[in-house]
C-alpha cells in the first residue's frame, strides 16, 4: 500500500507557495511518469455480468446529507451516479490493477461534474467533482472483502464529521484526481468483475467472480485511545483461500486531525 513520503524543502516550498491547480497539474504528470516506469497492466475493458456468476460479500453505505450542505446536495448524488457508471462492469483481469481514476477519468464541469463539497487545506469547500469519498470508501471495503491486493488508499486527513462520520474508522478512502487514487491488484487466478451501483439511498459495490470457491475474508480495525489533536486506527485484514491457511495483513495505520474551529466555520459554510 502507498505510505507518505517524507516532502524535502523544495517540495514543501512548492506545495505552499504555487497555485492549487499548477500542484495538480504537476502531480499528475509525475504520476504518469512513475506509471509508465511501473508498466503495470491496468484495467480498462469491461466484463459481461453473466461470466461471473458468483459473487464476493460486498459492502454499501447509505447517502448522507449533512446539515448545511443541502445546496450541494445535487452535486454529491450526481456526480456519484456519473462516476459509478464508468466503474460499473470493469473486468480485471489476473495481475491487472484497478485504478479508480483511469477508469473514471477526470471528474470536470465539461465530462458533466457538479459542484460538490471537497476538503482544500483542510476547509470543507466546494468544487467540480466533489463529494465523491463515500463511493471510494465504498470501493475500498469492497475491494477488501474480495481479497484484491492495496496497492494505493489514502484516509481522510481531516475527522470532519466526528461520530456523525459515515464511515467506519481505517476503512475510509478518499481521493483527488491524478494525486489520491484508489487502487486493487487481482491476484486471484481468474478475472474479477466489479459492481457498483449509486442512487439516492445509497452507493453499493461488489466483485464477482466466474468461479463458486471464493476466499474468506475478515476485516478488523484497532482503535488506541484518541489523542487531543489526532487519533489513529490500525487495520488488519485476514484472506482464507479454499482449503488453505490463513494469510494475515497489517494494512496500516489511519491518522486522522481533529477540526479546529477554523474548519468547523468553514464546514458550516460549505
């Protein structure tokens, strides 16, 4: 799985002094660059839903609206419907990587995006694509119950809804297009097919597969005590192949920040 990298003083001089969308832009080239070094063969062709008859337990979150984001209210449930149609029926095949947003593509006003609510430096604002984290979360656990390998997923940085939070602690996803993605390698020895679906009630996402013995799998996360600024979550993960030994996985560390008031003034105004 992807871990941060310590940034040097030139990079850190970049992200505070160069505007947003040239970081963006910069971002997305280097990771081009490191993609095509890697030549990882990545997923892009879609299945046919009667080749994969059996499917892996898969997992659903309900939509939530918080108070004081009804305006953009519109925008999350579009745009999650808009990216959930070009996931939806993407096969991948044995060793082939799914990334979320080569197959999504860049969430723009001109591919038909809406304003949506996204955290930029740590305020809750607004803008095209947003408010797309509850469907990557919801693609991240389902990708964890399939048993796919993580090569890449990052936790929100921000605790922004405390125990109002629609997800469950260390099993979060959250991304930005061409710099947080989300990504599986299939390591099974047959193709995967992913299903995901987004309406007004709710975003669900299961993988299926052409085969009937699938591997078990148990997802469980640790909760240390919190800290007065930040608390963490660790989790692990345990895949059962049919007939085989456990394979135990420690997935990590999620830190999350706890708003201050600044952050809270601008979640209201979102």
């Amino acid at each position: 799985m992807t871990t941060p990298r310590a940034a040097g003083p030139l990079h850190r001089a970049a992200r505070r002094w160069l505007p947003r969308r040239l970081r963006s832009e910069v971002a997305i080239a280097r990771r081009h660059l490191r993609d095509r070094r890697r030549r990882d063969v990545f997923a892009t062709r879609h299945g046919e839903p009667s080749d994969f008859p059996h499917a892996f337990e898969g997992y659903a979150l309900p939509m939530i609206i918080y108070p004081g984001q009804e305006h953009v209210a519109e925008g999350k449930l579009h745009n999650q419907r808009l990216m959930a149609t070009a996931l939806d029926g993407v096969r991948i095949g044995p060793g082939e990587v799914l990334s979320l947003w080569r197959c999504a593509g860049r969430p723009s006003a001109r591919r038909g995006y809406l304003p949506g609510a996204a955290i930029v430096a740590g305020e809750l604002v607004t803008e095209d694509g947003g408010a797309t984290c509850l469907l990557s979360t919801v693609l991240y656990n389902a990708g964890l119950l399939a048993g796919l390998d993580v090569l890449e997923r990052h936790n929100h940085s921000v605790d922004q809804y405390g125990a109002a939070r629609y997800f469950e602690p260390g099993r979060d996803a959250t991304i930005e297009y061409g710099v947080l993605d989300l990504r599986f390698r299939n390591p099974h020895p047959f193709a995967v097919l992913l299903e995901l679906t987004s309406d007004d009630e709710r975003v669900a996402a299961t993988f299926r597969a052409p085969v009937a013995d699938l591997p078990a799998v148990e997802v469980a996360v640790e909760l240390p005590p919190a800290g007065a600024h930040a608390w963490s979550a660790r989790t692990r993960r345990t895949v059962t192949p049919p007939g085989g030994a456990p394979r135990r996985e420690d997935l990590g560390w999620s830190v999350y920040r706890v708003p201050d008031a600044r952050y809270l003034r601008s979640a209201a105004r979102a």
